[in-house]
C-alpha cells in the first residue's frame, strides 16, 4: 500500500498581524488544569441576568450546564453591542441577486426584533411554544430567529428547499403553533414559490394557529383569511420595546431536524445556556472573529452551520455578517469572488462541495477579482480532501490565508475538531481536538488504538453546546451515549489518528464498506478518485457480492471538457491502486453527470445504492432537487 507522503502547510506569520489569535497549547492546558474554571471564564464574558449555581453537572447521558443561571441570547446578541457604543456598526449586510442590497446596523436589528418579539407575543406566542421558521436566507429569517429567542419561544427553523412533506414533519413533530414564511423565495434569476407548499404542509398540521407571510413579489399575493397574516403589517403594528425573557439555562433555545444522512431526521433541541457559551467560545477562539471583520458564511441559515456560525456566534462577538442569496454560478461563476471584493470579506466559511465545484469551474474566475480581504477560510460538512485543500489554500488565500477544516454537527451544536489557527496544517485532516472538547479515536469497545489504525471517532466528556435532547425521544438521545464500553458519545465517524494527534475523517460509520472482510471508507475512495486530474467529483457504494460481501462500486463526474473512455476507467482504478492498494479498488466504475445530494451536499450514498440494487430509496425528503 503506497501513500503520497503527508504535506504540511505552515501557517504564513501574517495571520497573526490580522488575527486574535490564541494560543492552542496554552489555552488547552488552562482546560485541562480545570475544565470548570475554563468554561466559567468563557461564559463570563457574556451577560447573565442571574449567576450560575454550577458550570455543569454530569449525570450520564444527561448534562445540564450553568445550572440555575437566567440569559437571553438576544441580550447578549445585541444590547450588549447597541449599548457600547457599536450601535451603529453594520450588523448585516444582505446582498440579494441583481444586485439588490439591504444594511443593517445592529441598532436596526435591535428594534426589528423587538417588533417582531412584540408581533409574535399579541398572537398569544408564550416562552416555550415552538414557531416553525420557513424562509430564504433573507434578514428577515434572522430577525424572526431572534424573536422567539427574546421571548423565550423555540425557534425550529426548516430549510427553505424542503418540500411539503418534510416540512409537515418537522411542523407536526415540533408542534409549532406559528409558521413564519414568505410568499417566495429567489433563485437564479427566478422565483420558487413558498406559499403553495406551505399550504399543503398545513393541511394536517392542527398545532398551527397562524401564518405570517412575507409578501416580497409584486403584485401581491392574495392572504386567504384570518389564518394568513402579514408580516408587514405585524410588525408595523407591534409595540416597540420588548423586553428579553429571562430563561433558564437548560430552557430550549431551539430544535432543528438534522439532514437525516442516516434515515428519519431528528429534531435536535438546543438549550439557551451552553449553547451561547459554545457558540460565542468557538467564533471568538476557532474562527476568531472581531468586530471588524466581514465574515461571510455560504451555508444557508436553515442548517446548524448557518444558526451556530452564520447568526448567533458572529452577533455574540459583535462581527458583520455577509448574507447573500446568490448560488455560486448565477449569473455567472465569478459572482462570489466578486461579492467577496465588493464587501471585503475576511474570513469566509463554506463546504467542500462548493470548493469542487468552484475547481470545475476553473481558477480564472477567482483570478478576476481582487481577495485580498480574505485572511482566514474554512469548510465544513465533510472531509476537505487534499486537492480541494490546496486549490483552496492557493487559489483563494492565495497561500497566505490558514484553512480550518472543522469537523462538528448539529449535534454538537459548535465545532469539535480543527487545525485551529497558528497550528501546522495537515490537508485531509480536521486537526485535533479544540480546547475543551476532549475527543479521541478508538476501537469499537471504545478501546485506545495505535495511531495509523483505523477507529471511531468517540467524545468522553460532555461540551457546553451539546445537545440538550432529541425532541420528545430520549431513547434515541441515549443512543448517542452508549459507545462502546464506557458510554461515550459516537459520532458515527470513522476516522484515524496519527501521532501528532491529528484527526482525520473517513466517512460515516453508516457509510462503510466491508470488502473481502476488510474495512474500506467510502470518503478515501471518493478523495483518491478526486485527486485525479480527470475528475471533478466522486462517489462509492458498497454494492452486495456473493463471493466478496460488497464490491466497490464508484459513480465518476468528470472535469470539463475529459473524455468517457474506457482506458480513463482502467486509468481511474489503477490510481486508486497505487493510492490506497488493491482493496480499495472499484470493481465498477460509471461516469455520471449528477451525484444525488442533501440540501447541506451530503452524497446520499443510500440512494445510489437503492438505485444500484433495484431498491426503495428510503426516506428522501432530504434530497436536493
Ligand atoms: C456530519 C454531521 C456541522 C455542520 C454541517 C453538517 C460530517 C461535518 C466534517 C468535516 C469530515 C464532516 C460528519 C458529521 N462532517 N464536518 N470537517 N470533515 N466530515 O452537519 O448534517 O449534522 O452532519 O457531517 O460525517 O458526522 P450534520
């Protein structure tokens, strides 16, 4: 088995001139010497209407953190900025397709929210009551987010692609009593319509009491009856001050319903305390983040990503958020490069499957705008293989700008694993584990296995941003922390260690393939056939064999403008031979022009493989159109 030497990319020293950067040893020995102490002098930067009797208590699987305490995220989200003289700093610029642009300064927002807060309060809106939010990546989406968190209610936000089913599942298991959404959404250059399908979802959803809608288009669309509100009008109407409800700690901030990559989805439930810590600690410590900073994060709102490091944790540090609604390659692939000129974002986050994409593309479209802005990037959402590493670090940071590659999930609620800034980097490895989180890789008893062996990625202790429960099913909650032996919590990643301590991810648990007995991630396939000059994009399944378990079957897309041969097909297998040694080569390989993804741009390899073997795909509400 012949593997290409590991490269390591050393952080070019200017990061420090335009960073706050903290360094990881120190700052992981201060947690280790007393995680307590560490957790309470993060927490204390914050406001907190009544002091915590303890930072946490462990009662496994259950962990409540800052017992006792009263918050309201949206305090610290705003009055703490509006009131220290940062009323006037942009809290969000919006920038919406055919140039279109709205600004908000974070004393705008301020007032907004509390309208809302107010709007949603006369409609008999109560502190725990859950409000379902159905809508595009538009300010008014954060605004409502904020609402519900001013008044204690729960916020479960549904991505606005979701079609009727899904979002009548998400509505019914949260019971939301109010649906905030819009008439429709933009998209390339048209509109998608939302009212319709939020009809349909409503029509057997008995919690629901109202429906606020956003009328964007012109002329108006027609509101039913007096189910049907506007949000226009609510908002104008409500009164001005609205005072933060003070909740508890372990109260529910929010539920979100996971991609479901593994069948049904779960409704995720957040709690206003740890949360907070954990999402103010890792934007200020991970991606450090400072009010000056235009920081622009691609994932939708609607996702975790998009909640933790796209809303609450730019606002808990006082940044400025860059929201678009633009796709990568309307009207053309430049768009976000130029955007990224426009607004001079620093640091700016997204998903490997837009790094690809943006390969396939072609460099000459970065090349036309000026990144100088840029200082810091990162990914999310599944391993950054080496090749989009590097096109990443040389195209876009122009190898001056360190890459996190950060490994979490909803679940988490923040992020787990990073190289954090300052650290040597290591492209195909998340990094360690960040300073608090204490995680490792072990064997399937939850064993310590030598660096090199594949394992499963394993959390012992308990982070403040953990999630809370699973909505109304503490079975599934207690799933988590049952791995292995001692109880840890699994993650359902495979990955592998090696002796620095660094952490690579090899794909889903779920996602593995057993060839001939032996242990093969779909994710090192997938990275070696992209590490091909050929190749833009790649999947593999485990396909049923009767002498060997599974074969390896690989679904190809190909770079613009290659060739379908069959040479390039034996070309392909042997370069994952020399890659990754014979196991790991395909037995069959198609070229394909789509690969069926989540809306998040998960591969939904389960697809593939129903449609490999002639089989029902399962649930799959989670696939982008
Ligand atoms: C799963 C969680 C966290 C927001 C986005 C997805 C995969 C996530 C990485 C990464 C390798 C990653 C894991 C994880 N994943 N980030 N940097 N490297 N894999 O949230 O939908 O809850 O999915 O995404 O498999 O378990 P999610």
């Amino acid at each position: 088995m012949q593997k290409p030497e590991q490269k390591v990319y050393y952080p070019d020293p200017c990061y420090r001139e335009s960073a706050l950067i903290h360094d990881y040893n120190e700052l992981y020995h201060e947690f280790e010497k007393d995680p307590d102490a560490f957790w309470r002098r993060i927490a204390s930067d914050l406001l907190w209407f009544k002091p915590w009797d303890k930072v946490r208590v462990w009662e496994h699987p259950h962990a409540s953190w800052f017992t006792g305490a009263e918050l309201n995220i949206t305090y610290n989200c705003l009055e703490r900025h509006v009131n220290n003289d940062r009323r006037n700093k942009v809290a969000i610029f919006w920038a919406g397709e055919n140039g279109r642009e709205r600004i908000f300064t974070y004393y705008q927002l301020y007032k907004d929210v509390m309208r809302m807060g107010n709007a949603l309060k006369s409609l008999g809106v109560q502190k725990g009551d859950r409000v379902c939010i159905y809508l595009p990546g538009i300010p008014e989406l954060v605004v409502s987010m904020l609402a519900c968190a001013r008044i204690g209610a729960v916020h479960t936000v549904v991505f606005a692609g979701y079609g009727a089913k899904a979002l009548n599942e998400r509505i019914t298991g949260a019971g939301a009593k109010i649906v905030i959404t819009a008439d429709a959404s933009v998209r390339r250059g048209g509109s998608i319509p939302l009212k319709p399908i939020v009809e349909e979802a409503l029509i057997h959803a008995p919690t629901v009491e109202k429906v606020i809608i956003l009328r964007t288009q012109e002329p108006k669309v027609g509101l039913l009856d007096d189910f049907e509100l506007d949000y226009e009008e609510l908002i104008n109407q409500a009164d001005r001050y609205c005072e933060p409800v003070h909740v508890n700690s372990e109260d529910p901030l929010f539920i979100l319903y996971t991609s479901g990559t593994t069948g049904a989805p779960k409704g995720i439930v957040h709690a206003a305390g740890g949360y907070m810590v954990g999402a103010y600690y890792t934007t200020k410590y991970v991606l450090t983040l400072r009010e000056n900073d235009v920081y622009w994060c691609t994932a939708d709102p609607g996702w975790i990503t998009g909640h933790t490091y796209g809303i609450y944790g730019p606002l808990l540090v006082g940044g400025t958020i860059f929201l678009s609604e633009y796709t990568p390659d309307y009207p053309d692939a430049g768009i976000w490069w130029k955007l990224v000129e426009d607004y001079g974002v620093t640091i700016f986050y997204t998903a490997p499957t837009a790094i690809r994409m943006f390969m396939r593309m072609g460099e000459e479209w970065p090349q036309k705008y000026d990144l100088s802005s840029l200082r810091l990037l990162g990914s999310v959402g599944e391993p950054l293989n080496p090749e989009a590493f590097e096109w990443f670090y040389k195209y876009i940071g122009k190898e001056k700008c360190p890459i996190l590659d950060t490994w979490w999930q909803t679940e988490t609620g923040m992020h787990m694993v990073t190289t954090m800034v300052g650290l040597p980097m290591k492209p195909g490895f998340a990094g360690k584990p960040i300073p608090g989180v204490v995680a490792t890789v072990v064997d399937e008893l939850g064993e310590p296995i030598p660096p090199g062996t594949t394992g499963y990625l394993a959390i012992k202790e308990p982070w403040p941003s953990m999630m809370k429960g699973v909505y109304q099913n503490d079975e599934r909650y207690r799933q988590y922390w049952s791995f292995g032996k001692y109880g840890y919590y699994s993650s359902n990643d495979l990955a592998v260690m090696d002796e620095e301590g660094y952490i690579m991810l090899l794909g889903r648990s779920d996602d593995i393939i057993i060839v001939a007995g032996h242990n093969v991630g779909t994710a090192e396939i997938e990275s070696a056939l992209v590490s091909h000059s050929a190749v833009a994009e790649a999947a593999a399944i485990g396909k049923p064999d009767p002498l060997k378990g599974n074969i390896i079957k690989a679904f190809v897309i190909l770079r613009n403008g290659v060739e379908q041969t069959p040479k390039l097909i034996h070309d392909l297998k042997y370069h994952v031979r020399i890659m990754l040694g014979p196991i790991s080569v395909p037995a069959e390989l198609d070229f394909v022009d789509n690969l069926p993804k989540t809306r998040s741009g998960k591969i939904m390899r389960r697809v593939l493989k129903a449609k490999e073997m002639g089989m029902d795909p399962g649930d799959i509400s989670t696939l982008d159109e």
